[in-house]
C-alpha cells in the first residue's frame, strides 16, 4: 500500500512510503521498489506510485502520526474507484502491517507442489493458450481480450474450442465487425450467455475500432468501460496482453478457495470483495501467479462440490478440510 505522508514519522514532507506487510515496516518508497516490481508504473507512465488496492493511483494522506501515539493513528488512503469517483478507506497502520492468514505460505506452497504437472484445463486451453501467437500485436492483445470476455460462466473447454472457430473465421477486429450477429452466435455457440456476448463483442470491437485504433486499451478504468468486460476480466488483460500486474484476477475458483482457506479477514460475498481483501495483504509480486495457481487448484482437486480433502497436500492445515 502506497501512501502519500504530509510529514512525520522520521519522513519528509511530501515522501511516498509503502505500508507493504510483508517489509514489516514502513519504509520510504525508494527502498521498497524492488519488493513492489519493475511493475512499479509500468504502463501508466505514473508520476505518482501506484495503489495496489484499487488497481488505481494513490491520491493522497491527511493524519500524520506523531511519535507518541503512532501505532493508533490512522492512515487515509484515497484512490480511483473503479465505478468512477474517488474512494477513501481509513486504517490503523499498524493493523495493517500485521494482518495475514495464518499458513498461507505453507499452503501456497503445497498449492504450488499440487499444481507441479501444470495438467490442469487452464494450462492447455487458458486465455493465455488461446491467442494466436504469430499474429501483430494489437490482434494478439484483442484475441486475448475477446477469449477472456468467451471465458465468464464458461469451461476452459468451451471457449478453447470457440476462439478456434473465431480463428479460422479471422479473429481481427475488422473481420468481426463485417461478421453478422447470426454467424457470429454460430462460432461461438455454446459459450454461457453467447447471445448477450455477441452483443458485447459487436459493441466492444465497433469502439476499439473508432477509438482505439483497432487496439485494446492499456489501463483497467478504460478496459471495464467497454461493454461485457469486468475488473477481474480487466485486470488479466492488463496481465496477459499488457504485461502489466494491475490487479488479481478474482474468478469463481479464486474466490471460492479463498474463502475456503480463510485468506480473506472476513468472508467474503462476491469475487470482487474477495479481490480487495486479498489484494490487501498478498505480496505483489504473487498476484500474477495466484489466478493461475487457484484456477488449476480448483479444477483438480478443490472442486465447487465435493472437493478432494484426502488426496490434498492442506488437508491438515486448511479450516474447510473434511475430516472424514
Ligand atoms: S483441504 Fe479440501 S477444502 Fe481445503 S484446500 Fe484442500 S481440497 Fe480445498
């Protein structure tokens, strides 16, 4: 968490300084850009740091602890909400350097051990398995956007299978657009809601062609304006076609195992709460890897039903585990 201090704890006026947990201490920012990663303000061209709360620049802080009662003053945080606007969130800065799950490294670490064989669905047909790889750039970045926007409510499977049809028919932007809704319902059939998604993807690909010149857009506040498209969508599109770690990308099997291993403080009710709670402690330089690593997890052995506890390397350590 970036913050911008007015003055104060040993600081100057006007100093950045990250709140990150897992540095245990407040230091000033040019100490802690290693840990925050080349993704820094990759892609923004950010003079000011980025916020890893809201997938948006930081604004400002107003309270400035003073030395004698530091641990009880709180901390306001500003930034860009995704919805428009400007969000404040206010925290006790030394609640927020302590709190993570307990075993969470030795959980992820069986999850990495578990994910070891990469055999999952989501390694041979993920978004990023379903671009084609020798084409220009921009189309690869819109045959990304347009897998993802296949992928809601739907197997890897599926939309796998329909990107390749949407392939061989010429998955360019233009080509889309001269394409009519009939045959483009047929290409993608049957992908969850594929009557609303050949409206979304009309609608998207007209506005990437008149305002984008035939690219996607590069920051999450423009790529969750365009129809059809969602921050866990926009943020594995920053991932994936940007190279940029702007967010986690929170889907059913994240949000669901999450809760599952109580790595959310509270429970949380939909994935997009689950991406704030968790963005708020997982070290940065996990996000990209997480979506991957739970995506898989969950469609192998945390199942939505009946998750497989026996053959799971957590079962000891996980509070959902079935002791049967
Ligand atoms: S023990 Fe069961 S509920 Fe817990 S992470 Fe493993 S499969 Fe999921």
């Amino acid at each position: 968490m970036v913050v911008f201090l007015m003055g104060g704890l040993g600081g100057q006026a006007g100093e950045w300084w990250n709140l990150s947990p897992t540095l245990g201490c407040m230091a000033p920012l040019y100490w802690c850009r290693e840990e925050l990663g080349p993704d820094y303000s990759k892609g923004y061209g950010l003079k000011v740091p980025f916020s890893p709360l809201s997938g948006s620049r930081a604004h400002s802080t107003a309270s400035v602890p003073s030395k004698s009662s530091r641990k009880e003053k709180k901390v306001t945080v500003r930034y860009d909400s995704l919805e428009g606007g400007i969000a404040e969130k206010e925290e006790t800065d030394s609640k927020r350097l302590k709190w993570e799950p307990g075993n969470w490294r030795q959980q992820l670490d069986n999850i990495r051990e578990m994910r070891r064989n990469k055999d999952a669905p989501v390694d041979q047909m993920g978004a990023e398995k379903c671009f084609d790889s020798s084409a220009p750039p921009e189309v690869m970045r819109y045959q990304v956007l347009l897998s993802l926007m296949l992928s809601s409510q739907t197997k890897d499977q599926v939309t796998s299978a329909a990107m390749l049809r949407l392939r061989e028919h010429g998955l360019t932007v233009d080509n889309v657009l001269q394409t009519d809704d009939v045959t483009l319902g047929q290409l993608i059939y049957p992908v969850g809601f594929w009557k609303n998604k050949v409206k979304y993807i009309k609608q998207t690909t007209a506005i990437l062609k008149q305002q984008y010149g035939s690219d996607i857009p590069s920051t999450v506040r423009e790529l969750v304006n365009l129809p059809g498209v969602g921050p866990k969508m926009a943020h594995l599109v920053m991932n994936i076609a940007w190279n940029n770690v702007t967010g986690i990308g929170v889907d059913t099997h994240v949000h669901r195992i999450s809760n599952r291993l109580k790595w959310v403080k509270k429970e949380t009710k939909t994935p997009e709460e689950t991406r704030v709670a968790l963005e708020d402690w997982l070290p940065r330089d996990l996000w990209s890897e997480i979506n991957w690593l739970l995506v898989g997890f969950g469609q192998q052995i945390c199942l939505p039903v009946n998750p497989r506890c026996k053959e799971c390397l957590n079962r000891h350590i996980c509070p959902a585990a079935k002791r049967c």
